[in-house]
C-alpha cells in the first residue's frame, strides 16, 4: 500500500519538492485485513465510510458534500432526546419504508452482537453501532449513508423519522470513552483546498468516520493515489473508536460526532492533486449537538446543563465566552509616591498606540521580568490558542515581534552573503512559484530594503552563494526543479547580477552543494535530482564553466543533500536523504573527485531535509535529519569512518520541511532550528553539548514557514535568523539575543480556554514563573521559569467551576506568594498556599455574589492583614472579605455597585490615606467609585459614564499632577477611556484613544523606564496588542 505524491510543489534549499514524490510509501505496512477481499465477493467488506466519493451513480457510494457542512446555515440537533430509549427493532420502525431491506441488516447487526458487549453497552446499543457500520448491498443506500444526508438536509423535520434511532445510537455512542486527543484522517475525492483558506471555522453536521492511520486512505478502495484527494487531518477532542461494536472488527475506525466543530489551521499540497488540510475541533460557542441523556458528556470533562428544546436561549457556552477572560489587577498601582517632582500637568497623555500581533483572542496580560531585573516582558493569554505568549520590550517600550519583507510566490530555498561588498549581510531566496530570485540588500541593523527581481529557470528550488570565478564577488548558482538545469548568476559587485548561465543536469534536480572535490582549486558542484535518483557532479573549469555531467547513482528518490568530511580523510564526502526508502545515503570521495559507492543508514519515515555539524564535540561530522511524515528530527553521530550510530530522535512541529544550525543561545554547543510548514511553527532544540539536545521548543511564525538561513543580520554578535513564509509571500527576520533565543513571543501550552495569566515569583528562585486560569478545564496551570525566561515544569490543579481571574500575594504571613482564584461557575472563589517551592498543597474555598469575576486584595481596614475585594457579575456586588491571621477570611460583606460589574481597582481617590474601590460595569457602562471610611467599609457608589461594554479598569497617575486616575478598556466601541482624577474622590469626563478590536485587558507600567506609566491592551477580536506610550513632559 502507498501513496503517491505526484504534484508539483517545492521544499527548499535542503529538501525536495512536494510534487515529486513518486510513489512514496508511507507506511510499509498493510494494515487492514479487508485489503484481502476483493471487492466483486464481499462488498459489505469495503468501509467507504472513511472516503466521500464523488460519484453521480446510484449505486456507487452517495456523495456525502461536505461542502454543506461549510456553506449551510443549518440549525442546531435538538428534540431526538425526549424520545424514549428502545430497543434497536422498534427504533428503527418508522424508517421501514425508508430504508430498504432494513429489518435484515437488523437481524445481521443483532445477529453480530455479543451477548456481553464491550463498553458496558446493552445488546440493543452495540447493535446499533454496528447497524451504522454495514454496508447495504448494491443497489440499496446505506442507513449511514441516508442518516447523513437528512443530517445536512435545511428541514430538521426530514430528520423526525431518525429520532429513535439517533436517540439509541447517540446513547450508545457517548458511553463510550472520548479518545485522549489526537489526529484522525478523512478524505474526500475532490479538491476542496480553495473552500478551507486558514482561519475558516467549520461544521461537520454529519456522523463522520476516519482512521488514525492515513495509509488506510491509500488504498484503491477508498481514496487512491491518483486523481483529484483532499486528506482532513483532524486534531479531535472528542472521537470514539468504534471497533468493539463495528461490523469490520479489524479496522480502528474512529467515530466524529454530528455538529462537530474546528477551525482551519493550515494547507499543505504535497502534490498537484493531492492537498492536506489541517483541522483544529473546538467546542462551539453555542449547543450544537443535544445530548442524548441528562448528565451525558458529549465532550470530556465539562459538565453542561441539560438542554431542553431552548433553540434561541442563549447556551451555557455562548454566556462563558461572554464572560471569560482575565483581568489583571495585580500590576496597579496600589500606593502614590510620597514625593513628587515638579512637573508640567498634561491632558492628553497617550498618543495612538502601537499594535502589535499575538494569537486568536488575546484575554489577559501581565507585566514581569524574566530574564534580568532590567528586562521587562509582556505576558499574554490567548484564549483561543490555549497559549500563554511571551514579548520582550526594548529600552524604548517597543515589543520585540519579528520583522517581515514581501517577497514572491511561494518561496523555496534561502541563503545570505554579502552581495555588494559592503560589509553588510544581504539575503537572497528562490520562489518555486514563480521561477524568481530576489535580492535583498541588508542595511547592517536587521532591516532589508526592496527586493530585486530576477528570472532564473522553471521552478528553483535550491540556492547556494560562493565566488565562482575568482573576482571577489559573491555568485550565486541555482537548482532549477522544473527545467532540470543548474544556472550559475554572476555578480557584479553592486549586488547586480549577470543573466544566468544554465547547465542540464538529471531529471528534477531537488538540492545542490559546492565544494572542490578533485582538489584543483576550483570550486565544483554536487546535484541530487530527484527523480533519477541520482548525484551529479560538475566540475570547474579554467573559464568560468561547468564540465560535463557524471552521474553517481543512490538508492531512491533523493531529497537534500549535504557536503562535509565525515570520515576525516581531509576530502569532502556526500550525504543524501531517501524520501522513498527512509535512508541516508553516504558517498565517500576520493582525492581525485570520483566517489565510492554509497553506504545507507536508517531514519525515521520521509526523510526531507539534512543538515550537518559536530554535535557532540569529538571532532567527528555528525547529521540531523528532518522527518516530514514523522515530524521528528532524527540526529545521527558520526562514527569518524563515513558510518553512523543508531538515530536518536526529537519529535518537533507538524510537517517539518528544513533545517539549520547555529550556536543561538551563546553557550558554544551548536544548536538545531527546524521549519513546521503544518502548524506554522518553528522548533528551537537546544545543543547540550554530548550530541543530545533538549526538548522542543516551538515558536508560532507566519502561515506555512519553509526555508531558513541564519546569520548576524544586526552586527550584535548574536545570531539571528531568516524564515520564508510560502503562504503569506513574506520573510521573517528574527533577531537573537544570546540568551532568550529570540526576540519574539514565546508560546506555552496551558488548559483549555486560559482566561487570566499572574506572574510571580512562586518557587523562590529569584525567577520569574506565570499561573494561568483554565475556564473550561476547572483547572489552573502553574509554569516554573528554570532559566532564561524559558518555563520547564507545568503543573496542574483543580480549583472551582470556570475559573476566570487569578491574583497572588502572601495571605498567611509565611512569605510565599499564595493564590485566590475566583471561580465563576459555583459563585467562589479558591486559595491556594504556596508551600515554598511553587506547589500548591492546600485550598480553601469561600462562597461569594452570583457570578464572581474579579478579585483584588488590600489591607482596606489598616490591620496589616490583608483583605479581598471580589466583583459579582451576576448579583451587582462586591464583596469585602476581611482577612485574619492564618490567612483565614471573614463572611464577606456586600455592596451594590451597578448592573453588571466585570473588573474592579483600588486606589487613593481623595487623598485621605485610605484605600478607595473603582468597579467597571460592563451592564450600564459606568465606573462605580466608592470610597473607604478607614474601617473597610465604604461609602454609597458614585458612578461615572464609560465607553461600551466596559472590560477592564486599571489606575496610575497618568497626567502628572500626583491625583490617581483610571483607564477602563470598552470592548464594544474598541477605546480605552482616561478618567483624570481630581484629588476628591471625583473624576473628569473621559478621553477616548482607539485600541484594536475587542479590547479585553488593560494593565499599567513603565514600559520604557522614563519613569511615567504606559499601558497595554490585549484586543481579543483583532488578535492583537496595543501598547501606549506616556507622552506627558517630566
């Protein structure tokens, strides 16, 4: 069994060509028994369940369009339900005169059943899984095949007939455990890469069957390798396996519930008619599938209300994402300072703010320092990447993203050198796309000016930059995929360059290397060419030209290739990559420029790209391979004779294209970087020296990320890198700094729809670690910093229901920062004792108002304990909880606020040396001020008009005349409004600046240590991070 890449797409400078593939096994192995039965005898055998074929024929498969899913605005499966559980006979009874022969495949299903099924499933149950599963005989359609089409059908009244078989089946079905998350595969015959561009949510409305192994789908009885596929690799949630209850006992097939819901994450064409489309299941914001039984879990772990034909009611899940996010108060300035310079009072503060891009729905930020007491980092939650982000700032209050170049259509390989001899590092890239080279001119400080355009041949697809002819200029010599040529570009000297000299090589020519490999002086190349199977070698000539080619013959499809002395002869050897036998292939050279035959090793499944250097300092050449089909990174080390030991390998990003090398962190052992064009990640594995590398680190960068090159792009000493971007056309430039690898956000995995982020010192270390608040997980997560700002040790604990704000400080006078989580879904809120080295052992749990969603503490009533302020959504309050000794608390004492309050801040308001409350409400967009008598409690609210839907409230001395004021985020109409304090407790008419959209967070601090308060939005709509610099005169 294979599956046969035949398209027409390319990798880059050290790996080939998604469209040469020919015949590319996958997996070497048969693995389903049904392949034995042919198709003519048994055709109950085939499962094309797994495939939608497009077909007009009756008899064949019905077409199952999912394009329906995406384009149909259908209502949500609902009133199935209230029927009453029967057994599978009269379940099926009014889909008698639907369904032909239906009572026989019954009697088969039943028939099937064992007495005692699996699952702890009655016999009717498993029976009507198995009833889904069988395969009519032609010319009769299938019940899953009719059941699936009336699910996709606009009149859920077409549906009725279903409803006490849906309500048997569904039964059955969510008792059955939810798999662990993973990647299922489905596939379709058609090309339906133009109707999933990235970021699109979609809806399968159908039952939807796949297999966790893709090479099921090669077979010609089902998806084939020829002809127009779609493969859907589905990260599910909430999949069942259905083989105890199936009628093919020997497949794995998994089983997606109707009204499934994902997001696109990514696109890859390995061939012209071959794409791959990467799906994300997300638990959708409303119901979309009722369950089948009170108390049933259609997806793991989250409890929801039984749901009872309320079809526009808004759901439980619609209100959370409402009323989810973090608002992080801990950051405010809860004292003035005593002494205040004279000066000038200003009355516009901010300036438009600069934006900046983090993930999908940003909720909460915070402000710590991570890597020296100097260093200043944003951290931010993305709820909808379940992604803590890390930002550092500069000296001058700028976030550290990375920069990006426009550059052409679907860039291939990459290489730098200084092309017009200015001591400067410029860049250059091959575009596969468009059959281009551009020319990009480095300025010495990490920006590049505009590209320079030139044609080379069909299709480059590798790029190397030497000085070929002796003239001290950088030349450069390019892979031409599609035309089967090399073509050298002379330079100039001014970064121009000559028209191309092209030189025939073998068939589809996927990588090059230069060296002088017969020792004449004069630089030579080695081509793999794909197809051919092959290594070329071109030697230099006297005159500036090419000799004839000479062909060294290898084993399989070649993708990459790499130059390097691996058994310390002082001559260079090759190294080649197999795509198609999972091997490398090792040439060892002769001083007179021929080579040897060709030794294999082993890697791990489709090896794609390769790199070479001493990884574990014993002076003998290792090689790190990148797997695409594993998504891994095998390392192999050098025995010093031109063999290897056996490969370790380090699992990194999803579809893994190139690879390059470096010391990026400043601690002499060389370092790997790997490009994931999967999940547009890149994966950082750290050198420790003794060939071994630590764990992954993954980075999120652009759509797609394909070729890199590193250099010193800034002149800083520190290595930066370079990352192409095929889907957006763009390249990245990414800064290094020596210690945090890189300038840009970091990404961590936390739970499930984080709402709130609080970072602190937590294991005394003296570094900085992050909390994070799971919604939908009941959880919070806790990320210990060993180094670097880099966190290494995650653990979870369970506090209350949808926990939704996390604060920390020491309420037990033990010196260890607790916690208090406030738990929105049982109207409490948790503490946590920290015991000292960043774990949490004890909690305690105290009742609040209804719908409690922000907390603050403060000593309110001057006894040196603190106290807890907490918000109620739900009851208009907010409640005090007066703190004791132990880090006890009192019964809290409530206060009305107005309708709906979300965030609260404390502050000085009037001068009079007691803490006073401000409380954003988000129902009739005010502030609610309420001052303190000294005594913690406070006087009648006073409220002052907002910008919409009020979010988020922080407090600073932001105009200079030392009276506090507030800055309150207003999600509805995207502003921030400033509201200058008096000095009594009364505040001005707002000034409105714009955010992005959807502003949900705003925290202060001095962004840039000129001693005045910025501020930082998190904008959950656009995605994005607004930062606003103090503009006021010291």
């Amino acid at each position: 069994m294979s599956i046969t890449f035949n398209g027409e797409e390319t990798g880059n400078h050290q790996d080939v060509l998604r469209d040469a593939i020919p015949s590319v096994n996958l997996n070497n192995e048969e693995t389903l028994e049904r392949n034995q039965f042919p198709v003519t005898n048994n055709p109950m055998k085939i499962n094309h369940r797994l495939v939608d074929v497009s077909t007009s024929s009756k008899g064949s498969v019905t077409v199952m369009n999912i394009m329906n899913d995406i384009e149909g605005n259908l209502g949500p499966i609902l009133d199935y339900a209230e029927e009453p559980l029967l057994p599978l006979y009269k379940a099926c009874a009014s889909l008698e005169n639907i369904i032909d022969d239906l009572s026989t495949y019954i009697k088969m299903a039943l028939d099937e059943t064992p007495e005692k099924p699996f699952d702890e499933l009655t016999i009717d149950e498993s029976a009507a899984i198995r009833l889904y599963t069988l395969e009519w005989k032609k010319p009769y359609e299938s019940l899953y095949s009719m059941l699936n089409r009336t699910l996709k059908e606009q009149s859920r009244e077409k549906l009725r007939p279903y409803f006490k078989y849906l309500k048997l089946l569904l039964t059955a079905l969510v008792k059955l455990p939810c798999i662990p998350p993973l990647s299922v595969w489905r596939g379709v015959t058609k090309n339906l890469s133009t109707q999933f561009p990235p970021g699109t949510t979609v809806v399968w409305w159908g039952f939807s069957s796949c297999t966790t192994e893709m090479t099921v789908l090669d077979n010609n009885m089902y998806l084939g390798n020829t002809g127009n596929r779609t493969l859907f690799s589905v990260e599910a949630i909430n999949a069942r396996t259905i083989r105890n209850h199936s009628h093919f006992v020997n497949e794995d097939e998994v089983l997606l519930l109707p009204g499934t819901q994902m997001i696109v994450q990514s696109q890859f064409s390995p061939a012209s008619d071959l794409y791959i489309i990467h799906l994300k299941q997300v638990r959708p914001e409303q119901i979309l599938l009722e369950p089948p039984f009170e108390g049933a879990y259609v997806y793991p772990k989250i409890q929801r209300q039984w749901y009872r034909k309320k079809r526009f009611a808004i759901p439980i899940g619609f209100l959370f994402t409402l009323i989810i996010g973090g608002i992080i108060i801990g950051s405010v300035l809860g004292t003035r300072p005593k002494i205040h310079t004279a000066a000038s009072v200003c009355t516009h503060p901010f300036q438009a703010p600069t934006t900046y891009a983090t993930g999908n729905n940003p909720q909460a930020a915070a402000l710590g320092h991570f890597m020296t007491n100097n260093e200043l980092v944003v951290g931010v939650v993305n709820s909808g990447d379940n992604a803590l982000l890390l930002l550092s700032v500069n000296a001058d209050g700028t976030l550290q993203n990375p920069r990006s170049y426009p550059i052409g259509y679907r860039p291939s390989a990459s290489v730098t050198a200084d092309f017009n001899n200015d001591n400067k590092l410029d860049f250059a890239v091959s575009h596969y796309g468009d059959d281009t080279i551009r020319i990009l001119l480095g300025n010495g400080n990490g920006i590049f000016q505009n590209s320079i355009n030139y044609v080379a041949g069909n299709r480059p697809v590798s790029l190397v930059a030497k000085d070929f002819n002796n003239d001290n200029k950088i030349d450069l010599v390019v892979a031409n995929f599609g035309t089967a040529t090399v073509s050298i570009m002379f330079n100039k000297g001014n970064g121009m360059f000559q028209y191309p000299v092209n030189y025939p090589i073998g068939r589809r020519p996927s990588s090059l290397v230069v060296n002088d490999f017969n020792n004449d002086n004069k630089l030579d190349l080695a081509i793999s060419n794909y197809d051919d199977g092959n290594v070329i070698i071109l030697f230099g000539e006297e005159n500036d030209t090419f000799g004839i080619p000479i062909n060294y013959p290898v084993n399989g499809s070649t993708s990459s290739i790499v130059c390097g002395d691996f058994n310390n002869d002082n001559q260079p050897d090759l190294v080649v990559t197999s795509t198609t036998h999972n091997i490398i292939s090792v040439l060892l050279g002769n001083k007179n420029g021929t080579f040897q035959p060709y030794i294999n090793s082993a890697t791990d499944k489709i090896p794609f790209s390769i790199i070479a250097g001493d990884f574990n300092n014993d002076t003998k050449l290792d090689v790190a391979v990148v797997n695409t089909q594993d998504n891994s990174t095998s390392v192999l080390l050098g025995i010093g004779n031109g063999s290897f030991q056996t490969p370790t390998t380090y699992i990194v990003g999803y579809l893994p294209k190139s690879v390059v090398l470096g010391d990026f962190n400043d601690d002499t052992k060389l370092d790997l970087i790997v490009s994931n064009s999967g999940d547009n990640t890149i994966s950082v594995l750290l050198g420790i020296g003794n060939g071994n590398f630590q764990t992954a680190i993954n980075y999120t960068i652009g759509n797609m990320p394909t070729s890199m090159v590193s250099g010193y792009f800034n002149n800083d000493t520190k290595l930066d890198l370079v990352v192409t971007d095929d889907f957006d056309r763009i390249f990245h430039i990414l800064l290094g700094n020596g210690k945090q690898i890189f300038q840009f956000p970091l990404n961590y995995t936390v739970g499930e729809s984080p709402s709130s982020v609080v970072l602190d010192n937590f294991n005394n270390n003296n570094k900085m670690d992050a909390v994070v608040t799971n919604n939908l997980d009941d959880t919070i997560t806790v990320l210990l910093d060993n180094e670097n700002g880099i966190f290494h040790t995650r653990m979870d604990y369970s506090v209350g229901k949808a926990p939704c704000s996390v604060i920390c400080d020491d309420f037990n006078n033990d010196n260890k920062r607790d916690l208090v989580v406030v738990n929105y879904g049982n109207n409490s809120i948790s503490i946590l004792f920290n015991d000292g080295n960043g774990s949490f052992p004890i909690i305690m749990n105290y009742m609040v108002g209804s719908w409690p969603y922000s907390v603050i503490a403060f000593d309110f009533n001057n006894d040196t304990k603190l106290d807890l302020a907490v918000v109620s959504f739900g009851s208009f309050t907010v409640s005090i909880l007066l703190g004791q000794t132990n880090g006890t608390f009192q019964t809290p004492i409530d206060y009305v606020v107005g309708d709906f309050p979300y965030a609260l801040t404390v502050g000085d308001f009037n001068n009079d040396m007691k803490t006073d409350l401000a409380v954003a409400n988000r129902g009739e967009n005010t502030v609610s001020v309420l001052l303190n008598n000294g005594d913690a409690s406070f006087q009648i609210s006073v409220n002052y008009p907002t910008g919409n839907s009020p979010y988020s409230i922080t407090t600073a001395d932001f105009n200079n005349d030392t009276n506090l004021d507030l800055a309150v985020a207003n999600f509805g109409d995207n502003t921030i409004s400033i509201h200058l304090g008096m000095g009594n407790g009364i505040f001005q008419t707002p000034l409105f600046y714009q955010t992005g959209s959807g502003p949900f967070s705003v925290l202060s601090g001095d962004l840039n240590n000129d001693k005045k308060p910025d501020m930082i939005v998190t904008n959950q709509k656009s995605g994005d991070l607004s930062a606003f610099l103090n503009s006021c005169e010291n």
